[in-house]
C-alpha cells in the first residue's frame, strides 16, 4: 500500500505512523513495536503484504524521535553547510526541488519527518534525470526506486536505470567495476581516473549460424500446361508452396478480344473461376468434380494488353490446405496494377496424401 492509504488506516491510531514513502506502490511504517507487529498482523489477515523489517530496533522518522533531537541539534550545532554544487532533491522537505540550509535543524529534521523517496525520486526522473545510483554497502531502497521509475518512465517516455554500488556476498572491487560499465553502457560519462586500467579483453567471435537455402527448381514460362493457369514450381520449405505463371495477354490468348467493358479487353470473370479451380485440382490432385470453388469475390477487372506483344500480366493468388475437415483451401489476390484488387476464393476437395501444410501462388 502507498503511504496514502497508510495513513488512512492508521487514522486515529496511536503509536504507529508513515515513516517512508518508499514507492507508489509501498511505504514503511515505524512506532511502537506493539503497535507496529498488530498492524501488520491485520494486513496479512486481510491478505495484503506487510510484514516486520528485521534488525530494525528503533523508531527513525516517527514521534519516538522527539526527545533526541534538541541533542541532535546540538551535536551538530558547528556544521557549516557550503553552497550546492549539484542538483539536490530533498527527501525531507514537502517541496523536493526546494534548495534547504544543511544546517542542524534541517538534519534533526530528516531524522524526525517521514522520508518523502517517492515524491523526490519522481521530481528528478521528471526533471530528465533517468540514471539512480544507490551508495550503500548493499541495496536497500533500490527496488522502491525502480518501481518508482517505471511508473514515471510510463508517463515521460523515459527509460531509466536503477543500480547499487556495493553488494553482500560481492567482491568490493568486482562490485564496484561492475557498478562502473552498467554507469557507463546507461550512458554516463566517467572521468578518466575512474576507469581501473587494463588490457582489452578478447571476446569470443560470433556463432554464425549457417543454413544452405537451395534454389527452386523453375519451369518456362510457356511450357505445356492448362492455358490460364500454367506451369507449376514447387518451392522449398514449411509449408510447402506452389507456384504457377503464365501470360494471359491477348498475344497468347486472342479469343479474350472478344470480351471487352467499355471497348477495353478484360479477362472475363469465369477465367477467374476457372484458374481457381485448375490450381485446386493441381494441388490437390483430383479431377474437377471433387472439387468445389466458393466465396469467390471479382473486385476489379484486369485489363489486357491492345498490342498483343509479350507482356507478364495476370493475376496472382495464394492459396493453402490445412489438416482440418472439409480441408479447405484460401486464395487471395495480390495487386499487380492500379486495376486489379484481391479476389478471394475458398477451395474445398479431398485431404491430399502429403499431410504437410501446403500452399499454392498463382
């Protein structure tokens, strides 16, 4: 829960209050251990996560704070604070932009007002700032940041980086390189002593993955074959295609002369039909009367040439079975001039003897 809604539940409860808003989604409560472990029992009954931060013996940034600080004021009573030199974000002040005196009443102030990390770590990641690096001996709020962050990078089109410097169980100085190339691949720009020296290191090459890709074997153009649909070439590969070509100009075919729209010479809408069904008898090989031709749409016309020279006009389909009941097979056409659009159609015949996925291009 945000510290938000924390504080609604604790309305009128003593002895417990907010003492970190960790996160949009978390915070940190601290006071009285009595007060604290029955909290967060009723958290978990209510199935919510909460649970007790081990190790923790004191009651930082809650009302236990008060009789400290006049002697933390004290203490600190002869530190002299200098000007800023970089950014600051205030976890302590409501105002995290806000430039405070780092006087001693300022820092009996963090120890005793709740940490406000949300509010300060939004303010930066608004402002731009996009890389966050915790210094501590091992991570402890650098998950809170993140989701912080994430949050934030949702609504600025960021992407930010979260990162520690040291780690429990880790090397110093391995942690500390490491910390030190994740800086710089976020793009941060280190100064030159803070880069260890070395030798460049030699990195294994590329695993080239080879895959020989074997030419299909192509017919001519004007081999024998059915006079609309062509000849057919078989490509390789999953699913298995067909493919059939040919010219249907009217240096090919003179009969289509006859049919014109508007004095223009067209292929005549049962031409259509039938390369649809010539192709389905093809691939599926069977004869006509197995097979059935539907859902055929005719869009636009496709105008045939006037000056009876070679030309590769005609239409272009793809078509495939699949391994389910009646195995029924779609084609669609491709645009190949300003004239032509697809023409669906739906090819229903036996299920053919080579189960593979299979498709035909016309």
């Amino acid at each position: 829960m945000n510290a938000t809604e924390v504080r609604r539940r604790l309305a009128g409860r003593p002895g417990v209050s907010v003492a970190v808003h960790s996160s949009p989604r978390s915070c940190v409560v601290a006071g009285v251990p009595a007060a604290v472990e029955q909290f967060v029992a009723e958290c978990r009954e209510q199935e919510l996560l909460a649970r007790l931060v081990p190790g923790v013996r004191i009651g930082a940034h809650s009302p236990l704070i008060d009789p400290l600080l006049d002697e933390v004021r004290a203490v600190l009573s002869d530190v002299k604070p200098g000007a800023l030199g970089l950014p600051y974000y205030s976890c302590t002040l409501d105002d995290p932009r806000a430039c405070p005196a780092l006087d001693a009443d300022y820092w009996a102030a963090s120890l005793r007002r709740p940490v406000r990390l949300t509010e300060a770590v939004q303010a930066a990641a608004h402002d731009g700032r996009h890389v966050f690096l915790e210094v501590l001996p091992h991570p402890i709020v650098a998950q809170s940041v993140l989701e912080t962050v994430m949050d934030t990078d949702g609504v600025t089109r960021g992407r930010s980086t979260v990162l520690g410097t040291l780690n429990r169980g880790t090397a110093s100085h391995t942690a500390l390189a490491d910390t030190l190339a994740a800086l710089h691949c976020a793009g941060v720009l280190l100064p030159p002593e803070a880069v260890p020296s070395g030798r460049p290191a030699e990195l294994p090459t590329y695993a080239w993955q080879h895959q020989n890709y074997p030419q299909p074997r192509r017919a001519a153009v004007d081999t024998p074959g059915h006079p609309l649909l062509g000849s057919r070439v078989t490509l390789p590969g999953t699913p298995v295609r067909h493919v059939w070509q040919t010219r249907v100009g009217l240096d090919r075919l003179p009969w289509l002369d006859d049919h014109r729209v508007h004095g223009t010479a067209v292929l005549p809408g049962t031409a259509y039909a039938e390369i649809a069904l010539a192709a389905a008898c093809e691939a599926f090989g069977v004869p006509p009367e197995r097979t059935v031709v539907t859902d055929l749409v005719l869009s636009r016309v496709l105008p045939l040439s006037e000056s009876r020279a070679p030309s590769r006009t005609g239409p272009w389909f793809t078509s495939g079975w699949t391994r389910w009941p009646p195995y029924a097979s779609r084609a669609h056409c491709t645009r190949t001039s300003p004239w032509t659009s697809p023409w669906p159609g739906c090819f229903r015949g036996p299920a053919p003897q080579n189960w593979r996925n299979t498709s035909c291009q016309r």
